[in-house]
C-alpha cells in the first residue's frame, strides 16, 4: 500500500509541475528603437546603449555608445506612453553612469 500511495504522490507531483502556472510569463514591449517601426519611440540616438539611470521622480536617462550620447524619456504614469525628451547630451567617452 505505501508504495502505491508514493507512487500516486508522485504522479500527481508531476503532472502539477508540468502545468505553468498563469504567473509564469511576461510580456515584452519595446519602448524605443532606432529602427522605424520597432517600439512605441523610434530615436535615432539610440544606438548601442549600455546604461540606464533613473530617479524616483524623474525621467530614465540613457547612455548610447553608439553615437557618444545621453538621452532623456519619460514614462506618463496614467497611460505608460513614452516620450523622448529634446535634451541630447554629447558624451565624448562613456565611463560610467549614476543618478544624483
């Protein structure tokens, strides 16, 4: 009888492992590109990034490599709309980033 019972268990341990769970997926979206069509934002800047910086309050600042630049995109809070902000920041070599 135990080694039914254990056997039972298991199988039934199985099957539940096997079923994902509802929780278990995401959904990715891309906010910005600088290939046309790609994400909500196309931004020609956006080459090669490699770092991203963000405040509580403000906007994410993100550095590309690419083009030796920074930029500035807001995220509105009510509709997750994305929008890139007019300051472009030339950085001649990127060393390192943070937010003060």
């Amino acid at each position: 009888m135990t080694i039914k019972s254990s056997f039972f268990t298991w199988a039934v341990l199985a099957v539940t492992a096997a079923v994902p769970a509802s929780a278990q997926f995401y959904l990715q979206k891309n906010l910005v590109s600088d290939i046309s069509g790609m994400a909500q934002v196309t931004d020609s800047h956006l080459v090669n990034p490699w770092g991203v910086a963000l405040g509580s309050t403000g906007p994410f600042w993100v550095s590309n490599a690419g083009t030796s630049t920074s930029i500035f995109y807001s995220v509105a809070p009510s509709t997750a709309a994305v929008s890139a902000l007019p300051l472009v920041v030339n950085v001649p070599a990127p060393t390192g980033q943070v937010h003060a």
